[in-house]
C-alpha cells in the first residue's frame, strides 16, 4: 500500500492498543503525507487509545480501495472522517466512511470534495446508511450492463424503478440486535433517505394497492427510484469519487461489507424495458 498520512498516535495503556496505535500512525502517514507534522497533534489526541483500534480497522479500509490512487488526503477531510468515524463501531459506517477517505486522496492533497459526503454519512443512522446500502446494491446489481436507461435524466430515471418485499427489506435492514417496529423503522429510514435526495419517488404499502400486473405475491412492498446523489454516494463508499450515472449502470463498483448482508430475493424492475435484442448481421 502506498503512504497516505504520517504522524504518530498516542501510546496505548496496553500491548494489543500500542499495537493499533503504531498500525495506525503508519497508515495516517500513508494517508497524510508531510500534512502530519503540522496536523498531528490534533489527530494524536483525536485517535486517543481507546479509539485507536476503530481507526486502524477504518484506514486500512481506506488504504485497500485508494491504492490505485496517488497522493495525499486533505487534513480537514482527514480529521473530519476520524472524528466520526471512530466514535461508532458501525462496520457500514466504517465502510462508507474509509471509501470517503480513500476518494479524496489526489496528487495535490487538496481535494476536499469528500467534506460535503463526509457530513452527510454522518448525519444518517446507522440503519439509513444500511438501507441505502441494500437498496444501491441492488440497483448495482440490476442495472449492470444497461445501455437503454439514462439516471441521469429525470424523465429516465422511473425506468430504473425498484419494487421488492417490504417485510424482506424490513428483516435485513433492521439492528437484530436492537430491532425497531416496522412501522417506525420505515418512517425513519424511508422518509429520511427521501429528505437528504438519496432515494426518489417511493411508496410502500400492501401490494393490492399497486399498480402493476402481475402483482408481487408478497403481502407488502416497497417501490422506490434511485438518484444522481445517492449514487454519487455509493460511488464515494467504494472510494471511486464522482460516479456518473452512466458508469453506474455500466460497470458500478462493488462494496462488500463484514459480516455480509444477504441479497433480496424479491427485487423486481417492472417498468425496466426489455434488453435491446442483438441483431446479426446477415451475409448475402
């Protein structure tokens, strides 16, 4: 792996934390480059012993996606990803904030475009960061290879129309550990998504009240659209800064989190239009 940030993280009061402290200072070396001597006593007293292992996990994430980049991370990216990012034990936070980390690395260290993601991974739950998570997955999925179907146009983008079993994504998305009310959970993570322009037009409710024929045979469903912003953000948590609609539906990166979330075996795309037939050219 490439250097990225330098400097030096506090001695921990054990052997296992001095351990993820040194582990830590070197990635932050590799991240920061010469920034360090000037930024790092903040960061040495931000990555204080008891985080020092959230951080190691958190940059050896950001090492791994930025190493086909070259350079160095701001400091004001830096510090803003460490200081969120080691105050939850999240893994999906870890993972969407290391792919922020990673993007922002660029020859002059000066790209500070992942402040603004940063923020707004920051201000989502834990459980909105896993739907958008599960969801983009499976637009990722979906739509991969498609040539007919532009996002980035607002008139194209009911094409790309999701509908899965709510009670499915309900089990997936919810804390096992700390599980919410369905009705409550869709109020916060729905809604929420909607508000900050990271999921489009959606519904939900019992399938009899939608309108598509066939119906889905599950009881209840969810029918949402994607948007540029959230895919720009799935393309900021793979650290591929910038994803353009069309490289979404072409090739999207791919996120793999641990432990794994399990696919939905309902998706549906009903108002996707059927793959253009390859035509064969026809020799006299």
């Amino acid at each position: 792996m490439d250097p990225i940030i330098t400097g030096a993280v506090a001695k921990a009061a054990d052997s296992h934390a001095n351990e993820s402290a040194k582990v830590t200072s070197n990635l932050l070396i590799r991240l920061l480059g010469p920034a360090m001597d000037e930024y790092g006593d903040q960061l040495r007293e931000m990555v204080a012993r008891q985080r020092a292992s959230r951080a190691e996990k958190l940059l050896r994430k950001a090492a791994e996606k930025s190493e086909s980049r070259e350079g160095t991370v701001p400091p004001r990216v830096a510090y803003r990803v460490l200081e969120d990012g080691t105050l939850s034990d999240d893994e999906i936070m870890a993972e969407y904030l290391s792919g922020v980390l990673a993007g922002s690395r660029s020859p002059g260290g000066r790209d500070d475009r992942a402040v603004v993601w940063s923020d707004l991974v920051s201000r989502l739950s834990s459980l909105q960061l896993r739907a958008h998570y599960v969801l983009y997955r499976e637009w990722a999925e979906g739509l991969r290879g498609r040539t007919d179907v532009y996002l980035a146009g607002a008139s194209d983008r009911p094409k790309a129309t999701i509908v899965l079993d709510l009670n499915e994504f309900v089990s997936v998305v919810n804390d096992p550990e700390n599980p919410l009310p369905a009705t409550e959970m869709l109020l916060h993570i729905i809604w929420g998504l909607e508000r900050v322009g990271l999921i489009g037009d959606f519904q939900y409710g019992p399938s009899s009240k939608l309108e598509q024929e066939p119906r889905p045979a599950f009881p209840y469903f969810l029918e949402a659209q994607p948007t540029v912003s959230g895919i720009e953000l799935w393309g900021w948590a793979a650290g591929v800064p910038g994803l353009e609609a069309s490289r979404f539906v072409r090739n999207a990166p791919t996120i793999n989190v641990a432990p794994p979330l399990r696919r939905l075996a309902t998706t549906t795309f009903p108002k996707l239009p059927a793959p253009p037939t390859p035509t064969t050219l026809q020799v006299p």
